[in-house]
C-alpha cells in the first residue's frame, strides 16, 4: 500500500476507480456500465484514504466515495498552497493507516430520524425537519456519499440501532454537537474552533442574536449581534488571529484564511445565473444555528415578497440545513443544505450551500466582522 500520492493524480485514479482495466472480448452493447471496484479495491481504499486526509485537515474534499474527482482536486491543491510545496507535490497519507472503521448505531442516531415531506405545507406542521432515514443520517454523520455508504454495508438491507456499519473513518458529525454549541452560545460560552485542532480553544464567540425566522432570498434580515467590550488582555497573551474567507464563484469553493495563510477549503454552491452571489468584499453579520426558515416561492423565484409563505422548523434536512451565516447584503448568506450530495453541482437562490458537516465546521472559524471576498 502506498503512502504517499501524487496531487495531481486524483483524476487519474478516479478515472481507474470508475472503469477498471478489463481484458476480455468487446461486449455489443455500447451502453453496458461497468461496475466500479468495490471499496476494498487498493485503489479505492488509497483514493478514501487521501480524501479523509483532506478532509481531517480542514480541506474538504466533498462527499466521501473513493473515487475522487474536482472537489479532491481543489482540496489536494489548496493542501499543497498551505504547506509551501507545489501543487502537485507528492501527499503523505500514512497517518490514515485504516479508512474505514465500525459505527455502532445508537439512540442518537435514530432520535434525528423522523416524518419528512418534500411540501412546504406540510413541512410547516412538522416539529422538525429530520433525516428520513437512518441512511441519510449516517452518510451525513460521517461525511460520505450516502451509496458509497450502502456499498460499504452490502449485507444491510435497512440498518435499525444496535447494528455495526462499516464507515470512512473522519471526524464525526453529530446533531447532538450542534445542539451542544446552540445551547453554549445561548449561555455565552461557546468558544471559537482552532484550525489545528477539532477541540475546542480560547477566542469565544460573541453572544447569538435573538432568536428569528431567516429566508434564503431577498428579505432577509440579519440582526448582527452586540460584540461586548474586550477585556484588557493580559500582557502575555496571544492576540486572536486574523481570519477570512474568499468565495471563488467560478471554482465553487469557499477559501478559509488565517493570518493570510490559506487555512482551508470548503466546496459550496454560490448561488446561480439569475440569482449570482455579488463580487465585492462583504462581512459575516450573524451566525445562527438550528434557525427556521421562511418558505415563499415567490421570493425564491422572482426576488419578490409575497404573503403566501410557510414558516418551516429547524433540522438537518431544512432548506438552510443546520446553520445561517448571514452577510451584509440584504437576503444573502452561507448556510447549510438537506442536499448535500448537489453541492457544487446545482445552483440556489442567490446564497452559498455547503454540506451540513462542513457548514457547522465554519461556523465555529467565523464571527460577526469576519470578511467574506467573492471573486
């Protein structure tokens, strides 16, 4: 097993991981598909493996499905900006000895399962918007393309709790997280994410706004929270870095810097032709996690308010997914999605989609005042 790849060389092995070298006689029909290699195929595995290296250092790859592809690509890219080395430079994933590992299905799995509806009138009488299966929750918990998951448990047919899957080993996501910094936030103790670290670190977060309904498309209203006055710092203490973001519209990709290093990458849908997210350098207003969602077809397809909406609860399957950032421009924000296999691959309403799990990610990096550049 090899334990380095060459950057570069993601599209190539995605190439051979979608159609196998095969030596036999030339089949009639021209549209047979065939089968990909299973996830323990050398190459697959390799492909998992540098793919939950990006994905554990803060450059996400996309879904996990050990083909690779764009999103690998940028992210291995970006990987190499940050280290110094050239793009294309030779990535060392010997600390990902195992890709894949066992997840025993809990309560807190199941808890986020529940009725779904693709109506937002029906929807709006839900106390919830949760996963619709145990599938979807899971591919989400662990960052990974919801048929590669399937793939990867060939002999479940329908998984229940107290089962063992087999999952890509990353660094989880889990509702009862977000749940944890929602009610931290609340109290005024939440604490920023470093990026060396998944753990908790010293710069806190200033208090959330008052509790509100968020709408994806031009009425939004962001209440930007009350930054209380700093501390005197102690003499010896080490300022807060300084970190922003750049949105490359044309890439589809969100740019995370720190201290004018590049820190990160997440892959996002900005926006689309009618509704493009504006070029210019504009600023992170709020941050509000778990919020409802204001549902009117009239403001999604036209820009217009109109007075048939729906008022839809929060959950991970909630058209803004888990979390608002909402910017200084009138209806636009980052924000999570119930789609996350789309991302980068559909256009929205004028704002930024990111998968759920790395949406909760740069929440915790970003605050009120934090700078967003879209190119």
């Amino acid at each position: 097993m090899f334990s380095t790849l060459p950057c570069r060389s993601f599209v190539f092995l995605a190439i051979l991981s979608a159609v196998p070298m095969v030596f036999a006689e030339p089949v009639e029909a021209p549209a047979a598909k065939i089968a990909k290699p299973s996830p323990d195929a050398p190459e697959r595995i390799q492909m998992t493996r540098v793919q939950i290296f990006l994905d554990r250092s803060g450059f996400r790859p996309g879904k996990i499905d050990g083909l690779g592809g764009e999103f690998t690509q940028k992210a291995a890219d970006r990987w190499c900006d940050s280290q110094g080395v050239a793009r294309g430079s030779f990535l060392d994933v010997a600390s990902i000895a195992e890709p894949y590992r066992t997840h025993t299905i809990g309560e807190e799995d199941a808890k986020w399962v529940g009725p779904t509806s693709s109506k937002p009138s029906e929807q709006s009488r839900l106390k919830a918007l949760l996963y619709g299966s145990l599938w979807e929750a899971l591919a989400e918990r662990f960052h990974c393309d919801l048929n590669f998951l399937k793939e990867l448990n060939p002999e479940v047919s329908e998984p229940a709790v107290g089962m063992v899957l087999r999952v890509p080993d990353v660094e989880e996501f889990r509702m009862d997280d977000v749940k944890a910094l929602q009610k931290a936030r609340a109290n005024g103790t939440a604490q920023a994410l470093p990026v060396s670290t998944p753990a908790l670190a010293e710069a806190p977060l200033p208090p959330p706004p008052s509790p509100q309904i968020v709408n994806e498309a031009a009425f939004f209203t962001s209440g930007s929270p009350t930054t209380p006055e700093p501390a005197e710092p102690a003499p010896t203490a080490t300022p807060a870095p300084s970190r922003r973001l750049v949105l490359l519209r044309d890439e589809r990709l969100i740019e995370f810097y720190e201290n004018d290093r590049i820190a990160g990458c997440f892959p996002c849908t900005p926006g689309s032709a009618k509704f493009p997210v504006p070029l210019g350098t504009w600023r992170v207003t709020s941050n509000i996690l778990m919020p409802n969602f204001r549902w009117d077809k009239s403001v999604l397809e036209t820009g217009v308010r109109s007075n048939n909406a729906y008022n839809l609860p929060p959950g991970p399957n909630s058209p803004v997914g888990i979390v608002w950032m909402g910017i200084n421009r009138p209806s636009l924000g980052m924000h999570g999605t119930n789609s996350p296999d789309r991302i980068g691959r559909n256009e929205s309403s004028g704002c930024i989609r990111l998968a759920n799990w790395d949406a909760f990610r740069l929440c915790q990096l970003v605050k009120s005042g934090t700078a967003l550049e879209v190119r």
